[in-house]
C-alpha cells in the first residue's frame, strides 16, 4: 500500500489558485452557507488577495467577524486554517479557541473544524489532517478539543473516533445554526 503523500500547508499566495478552482467547482469548508461563503471567499480574493491569504492565519483574532448560516456576524476568535495540499489543494482544516479557557461562546460548534473537496475523499485525509492539527493543541493551552458533527455525517464521526474522539453528548444546534440535532466529542491530547 502506497504511502499517502499529505501536508497541512499555511496559505499562500501561490497556493490561492488551487483555492479558488474548488471554490469555482463549488466547494467550500462552510457547508450550511455555501454559495453565499464561496461568493464572499471570491469576492475578498478578487478585493485583496494577499489580505485574504493572510486572515487564514489570525491567532490574534485581529481580523473581521465571521458570518454564521443565519447571517449574523459575530467577533474573531484566535485561530488559524491549513490547506491540506497532496500536490494540489485537498481541502481546509481550522482550530480555534478562547486564551485562557476551554470554553467556546455559543455561536461557534466546535475547536477543530475541516472539510475535504469531493473530488479527494475517502483517502484518509481528513483523518490525517485532524491528526496533524492535533499535535499543536497542547501549545494553545488547551488539554482538549471538542469537534461537532451531524448525527448523519459517517464520514466525519470516524474521521474523529480514529483520532481518540470520544462522544461526549447529542445536542441540538443554537438557531444561529439552524437549530437541528449534533454530536460533540472530545479528544484528549494529554
């Protein structure tokens, strides 16, 4: 069996190309808005590509709000995307947190967040890309993530049982996001 061959890359410039053609074939790493979250990711591109690439870094939380399915904006946290490249953009995967506490604010699911392009699943790359991103976990401060998913996404919930997730409980998404049943684990990383 051939090795799989992925990287978590930090957004670059000359990796905004393979960026924007998943977006053009329309994926994007925000499922619930999605034509909306594509046509915003191509508008800020076209605006400032360079400012675009380098708000997929923002551990300050010095950048804008984030718009929720509902439309509503709410504050930065500090936090950070990679792109999962295996030669060519794969997908995105991003952690976010709160200085100081575990604690998320209500209007945001879960730490660790990631989405593969169609074209490049069932490789085991979201699986390796959450493995990856949670090696820096411990840095943050932090002794756990909590990851949320669909109680019908099968792909996802064995994406975060390989990682040592376990379920933690069933709840039901704030009306920000669309007040529908979710799973919530946890994975320890110390």
């Amino acid at each position: 069996m051939t090795a799989i061959a992925l990287a978590l890359v930090t957004p670059r410039l000359e990796h905004l190309p393979g960026y924007v053609a998943a977006l053009e074939r329309g994926w994007h790493a925000d499922n619930t808005r999605g034509p909306d979250a594509i046509a915003e990711d191509l508008e800020a591109i076209e605006r400032d590509p360079a400012q675009f690439v380098a708000l997929q870094t923002d551990v300050e939380a010095r950048g804008p709000g984030f718009t929720l399915p509902d439309g509503t904006v709410v504050p930065r946290l500090p936090g950070y995307r990679r792109w999962m490249w295996d030669g060519e953009f794969c997908g995105m995967i991003g952690f976010r947190w709160q200085n100081g506490t575990h604690e998320l604010p209500p209007t945001c699911l879960g730490h660790i967040g990631y989405s593969v392009v169609p074209w490049k699943r069932r490789r085991g790359y979201a699986t390796l890309a959450l493995g990856m991103m949670l090696r820096d976990v411990p840095n943050r401060g932090l002794e756990y993530v909590e990851i949320t998913t669909d109680p019908d996404n099968i792909g996802s919930q064995r994406v975060i049982l390989a990682n040592g997730g376990v379920l933690v409980e069933r709840f039901m998404t704030t009306s920000h996001h669309g007040g529908k049943p979710g799973l919530r684990y946890r994975i320890n990383v110390r």
